[in-house]
C-alpha cells in the first residue's frame, strides 16, 4: 500500500481528534522560529506553548529515522530552556495506521516506540509543560528581583556618598546635577521593574489558564 506523507498527516489528526484533542491545539507547519517549522505541533490554544511536536516520515527506514531524528534535534534549538516531547510519525499498515516514536531531542536517537499511547493524553501534557513554563517564570522572576535588590541598595550607597561629599567637601552639586542622577537612576531601575512585572504577567496567565 502506498500512502503520501499528506496522508499519514490526515490520519494522525483524524486519530488526535477522535482522542479528545481541540481542534485549535492542532497547528500545522508551526513555526518555532524564523527558519524552523515543525510538520505538527500540539499547542495549548490560551499560552501558544507548544506541548508536542511531531515529524512525519512514510517509510519505517534507518534514513527516516536518522533524518527524523536529526530534524527534531533541531527543533531543540528554537525551544531554549522548554522541553517539549518529540516523536517521529511513521506509516503501518495496521490500524490506527502509524507508528510513534519517541525522539530524544538533544541526540535525535529514537528512544523507542511508543506502544501505549496513554502518555499522549492531551490534559496530561498540557498541565505538566505549563508546569514547567511557570516554574521557569518564577525563578526568571526571583533572579531579576535578586538583581533588582543588589542594584538599588548600591544606588542608595552612591546617594549616601554623594550627599557625604556634598556637605563636607568643597564638591557641590547643584539641582541639575541631582536631577539628572536620579534620571539616571530611574533609567537604570526601569528595566529590572518592567522584566519583573512581565514575569508576575506570564505567571499569572498560566495560572488562569490552569483554572479554565
């Protein structure tokens, strides 16, 4: 039997949506970045995570595996810091007419072929891949308030310095120059605050779509 890639796709859909999977969590050619797009991606439709991406070859051959494989260890790149499963989609005769495969995306090796597909659970994979995203916000979020501590209290040492040599030395600074320090000062602090909220921002959306 001959079948396209085209249709292994429409197969594979068609099975994702007879198993509970919203129509608006399947994207077709998803674009991780500028120069890599991924055949199908399953994506939490309120955050645009992606929860698990999918390669889709029409031969089960050792180049398919390899090229799959390869691909989907590129994929890794665009990804950063979130791990996000990977498989390699490929043609069988027998119902559901696929087989899977799970990728490791840091090696492209085939790690192995998924029997049960249980693991595919749609409710599953969303909850533990914004699990990750929000955990990564939180602690994104610790380290600039870390940061933002640091840089304030060494200000506030400069301030005191300055008003100590101010008022005991011949050095005088006149209003411009103190307006332009807390200018300075308030350029400075502007990006720790915007990246902090940014990052109450992102948390604060995972939680609700957790709710939902």
């Amino acid at each position: 039997m001959v079948v396209t890639e085209k249709k292994l796709l429409d197969n594979f859909i068609e099975y994702l949506l007879n198993h509970g999977y919203p129509t608006e969590s399947i994207a077709l050619e998803y674009k991780l970045d500028n120069l890599r797009r991924v055949d199908l991606a399953v994506i939490d439709s309120i955050t645009n995570v992606p929860l698990m991406l999918f390669e889709f070859k029409q031969y089960k051959t050792d180049s398919a595996f390899k090229q799959g494989g390869c691909t989907l260890k590129n994929f890794k790149m665009s990804l950063k810091n979130i791990d996000v499963p990977m498989y390699l989609v490929i043609f069988s005769d027998e119902e559901p007419f696929f087989e899977l495969f799970e990728v490791n995306s840091y090696t492209g090796a085939i790690i192995g072929k998924i029997e049960s597909f249980k693991s595919l659970d749609f409710e599953y994979q969303r909850i533990a891949r914004l699990s990750e995203k929000a955990k990564k916000a939180e602690k994104d979020k610790r380290t600039a308030i870390d940061t933002f501590s640091v840089v304030s209290w060494v200000l506030a040492a400069i301030f005191i310095l300055l008003i100590i040599v101010n008022k005991f030395t011949e050095i005088e600074l006149s209003a411009t120059d103190l307006t332009l320090i807390g200018a300075a000062v308030g350029l400075i602090l502007i990006p720790f605050s915007s990246k902090i909220k940014f990052f109450g921002i992102e948390f604060e959306r995972y939680t609700k779509a957790k709710e939902e």
